[in-house]
C-alpha cells in the first residue's frame, strides 16, 4: 500500500515520473517477499517527509515492474537508485541506515 508521500514507479510511468522529473528521485526497488525491504520502507516513508517538495520518493515493486530492473543492473533487493535530471547518480545495494541514506540525499541536493 503506496503512502501519500511515495509514489508507485512502474515499467509503465518510470519514463515520466523518474527520468522526465523536474525534481532529484529516490526509486526503491523492493519485493513484497523481501524482509530487509520491508525494514526499509518506514525509512523511506520518513526520509520522503522530510524532503517532500524537493525530491521525489517512490518504490518500485520488482515482481510486478521486472522491464526498469533489468535495464539498471538490479541483481539484489532491496536496492536504492538516486536520479538526478534523467540521469543514474547513485545505486545503493541493502539496508542502510537512515542518517547514511539522509546523507546521500542531501549530496544529490548540493
């Protein structure tokens, strides 16, 4: 169940909602089946709080979407991508804590 602060990302709409994006993307790449993902999502949730406005946050749920995940390498899950105007800036492969991905974030930011 999407947040009202994650967006969904999907094979269909990534073109749009990821690389055509006004504003820096924080993608999540996630399965329902994945424990550690799982631990990540409240992470996510409040990282997507406190930058609303500024980057964009959304997961995108490998069994239902396997086009995009393929096209960037994803071999492991849960995996974070940074995207800053269209382009890959960062992959993050595994759970991290939130104070290391905030971090990231903000170097996307500067």
């Amino acid at each position: 169940m999407a947040t009202s602060t994650l967006a969904d990302f999907t094979d269909a709409n990534f073109e749009t909602e990821v690389l055509q994006s006004a504003v820096p993307v924080l993608v999540d790449f996630t399965a329902t089946w994945c424990g550690p993902c799982q631990q990540l999502k409240p992470i996510v949730e409040e990282l997507a709080k406190d930058f609303a406005g500024r980057v964009k946050m959304g997961k995108l749920d490998i069994d239902h979407s396997q086009g995009v995940p393929v096209k960037y390498g994803i071999m492991a899950v849960p995996t974070i991508m940074l995207f800053k105007a269209g382009k890959e800036v960062q992959k993050i492969t595994g759970l991290k804590p939130k104070a290391d991905l905030r971090k990231r974030i903000e170097a996307l930011l500067a």
